[in-house]
C-alpha cells in the first residue's frame, strides 16, 4: 500500500501549497445559531437550518415519538421491505406543498439528481445546465451519458441559442438549473427558463434545496416570482430549511411512477429512517401554519446587505467574495476571533479568484448580532478586498 499512501500525501500536498486542503473541525451545536468550536462559543452564520428546524420542540418529540414506535432504521429499500406508511404521508405533503401530481423520496438530495436525471435520458439526448448548477446536478447529468452543454449562468438568450442549434438532433432535452444558487444566493429566471422550455419542448428541472421553506410562502422558488411558474420536475432536499434529512422530486404521477421502477438511487438504497420521515413531516405542518416564520430569513439576510453595503439579498444565503483562497481565510478567521462563524469557501466548490465568506441567516439570528456582523464584513473584510 506504499504507492497508495504515497499518491494520497502528494495530493494532500499539492492543495496544501494553494490553501485548498479541508479538514474537518469538531463543532458541536446547542441551538439554531450557536456552536462551540475549540472550546469557544461562537454565533454560527454558517448553516442551512434556515428556519432554525434542527432542535426544534415539535419536530423533536415527532421525530422521537416515530422512534419508539417504529424503530431506529427501514431495514432496506421501500421496494423490498414494502412502503411505510409515514412515506406515504411526507410524499402526499411534498406534492401539496408544491402543486404537482405526486413526489417521491430518496435517500439525499445527492441521492435523488444521481437518480432522477438518468432515469429520464440517456446517450442519446441533450442536457443543457447552468454554469453554476449545484455538483449533485453535474453528477446526474455526467452519468446520464447524454450530450451536456453548459449555459452562462442565469443567461437565459444563451441557452436559447443552444437549444436553437442542438435540439432538433436529440429526442430529449433536459435542462437543469438551481432554483437557489448556493453559493451565489441568487435566484434562477425560473419564469423565463419555463418559457424557453416549452418553445422548444425541453423538460425543466429544478433543484430547489435551498428555496423550500423560506422563498415562496415557504414553497420555494418557484413560488417566488411575480408570474406562475410551470416546473414539470421539482426536487429539492428534506437536510435544510425542513431539519430532517432526505430528498424529493416532485412532478405529474406517471414521472414518479416511472421513478419508482428506473430511478436506481431509490431501488437499491435503503429507505429513510421513520423517524426522520415523521420529522420532516411536522416540519411541513410548521412551515404551512405560519408562512410569516419562513419569511423571517430573507427578512434577516436583506438587514445584512443593507448594513454591510452590499446588493440587496434576495435568499438567505449572502456572499461576500474577497477573491483568493488565503484573504477568505484570513476573513474567516478574524471574524472567529471576533466570535462568529462564517466559513471560508474556496474552489472548486466556487470559481477559482472568487473565494468567500459565505453567510446564511436563520430567524435565531437578532438584529443586533446582524449588526455587529456586517459592521466588521463593512470596515475589515470588503474594505481589505477593495
């Protein structure tokens, strides 16, 4: 196993020497918003509980209620052990919430494009996807096999002079967008992309983690726009604003159907645990009673941009890009020493020259801790990167 180690330390090396190498740190969380990191509490604005679910009372006793009555795991795939009727319940919800026929669970929202995108094309067919896609979509795409061009991100007159060129020689075309950009926080031309999809009989899908539960009433981007919006394929995750785990895809009957028997991510994973299941459930049940709540996190996002100067937020998510990977480091450290938590992302998860702090905001979040955390992104990090 010499040569191995060997190939694993020169690899580790290399992303050393351009301040790209992770490491896990231990972080252990008490609240919505608060961490303790190397024996420091530190007021985290880097996590995707939007809604501040995670520890949340009802969506706990759910969770546990569900655990003593059905046990720790499903036991293997929906298809072999038979479907709980918890599952059911959450899919009937998911499409409700969504205004689609029926929805289907899978494993992660990782899980649900790896599985999805190439039960619906193949070698033959042309997939068009944002430059900026989440890499779940890249990885369903890529192993689709289908012919993948890239569009500019969010350029819509782009992709149209795609499909223009290259549609008429495929069967199928796909086209794959974040409805939320993760990193970015801004949000896809979901109405103009559905227009441009019909013109040309292309299938838009979506991928919405982090739009449900706080765009939209709550029902995500594609609720978000001033115009209804016709999105045939609709998946997302149950990991972020919900604070359970999973992912879903929500479309017209015959597609989940059609999931249910080709989607190989759902056939041979096993099954959700009942417990997560019930959670994600009771979560739904909060953000449908109390659409105002789901709103709070945009609302606490846009106090930031107004008062570190920055473009008006239009997700919960913010970025404050400082360019190389060691300034977004120094940035996250020096906000740490001044106790908050805000991560440094660098490539290849972002561009190369585009490394940043990336910051998301929770309903836990007060107005005075925004404060004081834009004030310093103001005088120490955007001035320095200026």
């Amino acid at each position: 196993m010499e040569s191995l180690d060997l190939f694993a330390t020169s690899k580790l090396a290399a992303l050393t020497r351009v301040s790209l190498r992770r490491e896990l740190s231990c972080t252990a969380r008490t609240d919505g918003i608060t961490v303790e990191r190397d024996g420091r509490w530190l007021l985290s604005f880097s996590c995707n509980d939007y809604l501040n679910f995670i520890q949340h009372p009802a969506i706990v006793t759910a969770a546990r209620e569900a655990l003593a009555r059905h046990g720790l795991g499903s036991g293997a795939s929906r298809l072999v052990t038979g479907n709980h009727p918890l599952y059911t319940e959450l899919e009937d919800r998911l499409a409700r919430l969504k205004g689609t026929q029926s929805a289907c669970v899978f494993g992660s929202g990782y899980l649900t494009n790896l599985g999805v995108i190439p039960a619906l094309v193949g070698a033959d067919d042309l997939i068009l996807i944002d430059e900026l896609a989440h890499a779940c979509l890249w990885g369903g795409a890529q192993l689709s096999g289908a012919r993948l061009m890239v569009f500019r991100h969010n350029d819509v007159g782009h992709a149209r002079a795609l499909l223009a060129e290259h549609r008429a020689a495929h069967p199928v075309a796909l086209i794959l967008t974040d409805g939320v950009f993760s990193m970015d926080g801004d949000l896809a031309p979901l109405p103009a992309l559905s227009r441009l999809a019909r013109a040309f009989d292309a299938w838009l899908m979506s991928d919405d983690a982090h739009g449900i539960g706080v765009l939209g009433g709550g029902r995500g981007s594609t609720f978000a726009h001033d115009e209804p919006v016709d999105i045939p394929l609709q998946m997302g995750t149950l990991s972020k604003a919900i604070g359970a785990y999973g992912g879903y895809l929500c479309a017209s009957a015959p597609v989940i159907e059609l999931m249910k028997n080709r989607a190989r991510t759902l056939i041979y994973s096993t099954a959700l645990p009942p417990s997560v299941v019930a959670a994600a459930i009771a979560a739904l049940d909060l953000i449908e009673r109390d659409p105002a709540y789901a709103a709070l996190p945009l609302a606490r996002a846009r106090s930031f941009t107004r008062r570190a100067g920055l473009p008006e937020a239009t997700s919960p998510i913010v970025p404050v890009v400082v360019g190389d990977a060691d300034a977004a480091l120094a940035a996250s450290q020096m906000l740490e020493a001044e106790g908050f938590l805000a991560v440094a992302i660098r490539p290849p998860t972002v561009p190369k020259g585009t490394a940043r702090l990336r910051f998301s905001f929770t309903p836990g979040h007060s107005e005075s801790d925004i404060e004081r955390v834009a004030d310093l992104v103001r005088t120490r990090v955007l001035a320095v990167a200026a």
